[in-house]
C-alpha cells in the first residue's frame, strides 16, 4: 500500500515560545533541526550543533514550510486490530471434574501498528483539513491496548 502525507502541522515545522525555539520541544520526532554554534540553545549548553539536521531551523514565518518532497512522509500503516484465541477442552477430560463445558480465551486490541509515521502521530487519523487552520495533523490520544484473558466454564 501507499500513502504519502505532507504534515505541515507545528509540530513539524512550529517556532515559538522563547528566541524562536520549537513550539514542540521535547518531542523526540522533532529533535532533529538544524542549529549551529550561533543558536540560543547551543550558546547556553542545553544543545549540541546539528549542522546535518533533517528538519530546518526553526524560525518565526512561513519560509520552512513550502511544501516539498523532501519531508513526505510514508502514512500507510498496518494494524492488528484485534486478536482472539480460544481453546475449548475436551469433554472426556472434563468430565471427570464434573464440568460440562471448559474453555480458555484470550482477546487482545490494539497490539500492534506498523507505519512510517513519527511516534506521535496517529496514522488513521493524519491528514489535512482546509478548513481547519489550528488542525495538528493526527495528533490524538494513543489508542489503548486491552488485553483480556480468562474461562467459561458450564458446570
């Protein structure tokens, strides 16, 4: 499969906060911009130059983020949705323990997703909406996993 996404969103490209620093900082998907010896965080030791950065400085205007190919990202994703495991014992065994009807399950949801999408970011969801300026492609709350295991028994 293949879907390719332009995010555009500030927690890409976002300046803000103090001296034009990332208005995402600390998020590791965004750690990545260009800074040399002359960037505030680096004169005051919170950083190390990064003169080969994939994301470009982060400044206060539109300049960094005219759409080009080079921050496509891959947004085509595989999940495992759910997952269900069930084993139902044998009626001659049980019987000897005066149970009818034995079986043992496992459910699971949300166990696994493969994507090319940064970590943040929740790939069913990314996308863009025009008429949404504010819109912070595909962040969302991550999905939970549930497990669930346990017995039916039918005495």
């Amino acid at each position: 499969m293949k879907r390719d996404i332009w995010n555009g969103s500030v927690y890409i490209f976002g300046a803000g906060g103090y001296n034009g620093q990332w208005g995402a900082a600390g998020l590791d998907a965004v750690s990545d911009y260009f800074r040399d010896e002359n960037t505030w965080s680096v004169k005051e030791g919170y950083t190390k130059p990064n003169l080969n950065a994939y994301l470009p400085r982060p400044l206060y205007s539109y300049k960094n983020e005219q759409t080009q190919t080079r921050y496509l990202q891959n947004a085509a994703y595989i999940r495992l949705k759910n997952l269900q495991v069930g084993y139902t014992i044998p009626a001659t065994i049980t019987s000897h323990w005066g149970i009818e009807s034995l079986r043992i399950f496992f459910s699971g949801e949300n166990l696994w997703t493969g994507t090319g999408v940064k970590k943040q970011y929740a790939p069913e969801t990314i996308g863009y909406d025009p008429n949404n300026w504010s819109d912070y492609v595909g962040m969302s709350y991550p999905l939970s996993r549930t497990l669930s295991f346990g017995l039916n028994i039918t005495l």
